[in-house]
C-alpha cells in the first residue's frame, strides 16, 4: 500500500473524530425517493426511502471505510458498535440533509408516493436506515477496486457468506457516500428485506453485506 495512504489510515483517528470532520466539509449532492423494490408477500409495494449521496473526498471515504476505527472497524469490533456508529453519522447529517431537501425536494422514482420532510426525517431515524460508500457512478459502472487490506475473521469466514462472497476485498475509489433511510409505508410502518434484517452480524462476520 502507497506509503501516503498507510500513514493517514493508521493515524488512529476515533470514530467520532471521523464523522466530526465529516459534518465539517461534507456536502449534500442528491437525494431521491426510491421505491421498495423486491417487497415479501402481504407487503405494500408503496413503501419508499430517502437515499441520499453526500460528497466527503476520497481520503475521508477510505478512512471512514477502512481504519481501524472506521465504521467497518466499529462492525469489526460487534455488530452492536457498527450499528450505534452508523446511527450516529446519521444523525450528525441529519440537519444538512434534511436542509438539502427543504431546497431540493425528492422526485419518487416511478410511481411511488413523496416524502414530505416529516417522512423524510422519520426514514432517517429509523433503525433500518444504513451508510455505505457509494459503489456505482451514474453510469452503473462500479467504484470498487481490489484492495491491500488483510482482515483474518473475514479471510476465515468469507467462503461461508451466502452473498457477496469475497467482496469485503473490494474498496471504494469514489468520494461519496450513500445515506439510505428505512424503508417506509405511507401509514409510516417500517419494512426490511428478509436479506438485510441481519445486516449489522454479516458486516462483523464477512466485512461486507
């Protein structure tokens, strides 16, 4: 790995310092409302989220999702750390993004329902509601790349994943980050995907989901 890279991620930065930072020089690009795309049996296919992208730069994003105290590395530690650290990088841009949507309100995808602030704020705050690095540009073209990285539990455990096997290798090259809300029905009901309701152990077990 580039000296450069080594020495700003072992710079032992905390977690809060990271999303400190991050509140200071992130910006809010985009946000839509997307459709609940794959619903169980009995669900409504009108349930909707907010995703948002937000612009931190490369070096924050590769921090963020590779340090040791990183949002990964909080997984690494229990899934119960990555979950309270993700809800509280949400929560620290909580105010900007729902400030960007005041001024840029979401256009739903296809034939779903809007969100007005209130669902929007309610999406964020709901406990399925997840950040990751962005993994594809506007083109569908990935921004993931083979990585250095060498993380036993997840060398040990990959070939039991049932998704996404190996892809905790992968790191992002892009500079954004992808803020996805819950998951809401127009009653404000929250649903989850069956493959995401053990979100938080697949991170910890196979450093991705």
């Amino acid at each position: 790995m580039p000296k450069r890279r080594r020495a700003y991620l072992e710079i032992g930065l905390s977690f809060e310092e990271m999303v400190d930072q991050i509140q200071d020089n992130s910006d809010v690009v985009h946000v839509k409302t997307k459709p609940y795309c794959h619903p169980a049996r009995g669900e409504p296919r009108t349930a909707r989220q907010i995703v948002f992208r937000v612009r931190i730069g490369n070096q924050a994003s590769d921090l963020l999702y590779n340090s040791r105290d990183g949002l990964r590395g909080r997984y690494w530690q229990s899934p119960e750390h990555g979950f309270v650290a993700t809800h509280h990088l949400i929560r620290s841009l909580t105010p900007a993004l729902l400030s960007f949507s005041e001024r840029n309100p979401p256009k739903p995808e296809k034939e779903v329902h809007g969100m007005t602030i209130g669902h929007i704020r309610w999406s964020l705050a709901a406990p399925s509601a997840k950040v990751w690095p962005r993994e594809r540009d506007s083109n569908d073209n990935s921004l993931l790349e083979a990585d250095a990285l060498q993380i036993t539990r997840w060398i040990t455990n990959e070939g039991r994943a049932e998704h996404n096997q190996g892809m905790w290798r992968q790191t992002p090259m892009g500079d954004e980050l992808e803020i996805k809300g819950g998951l809401l029905g127009i009653d404000g009901t929250e649903y989850l995907p069956e493959g995401k309701r053990s979100r938080s152990w697949q991170i910890h077990e196979f450093g991705y989901t």
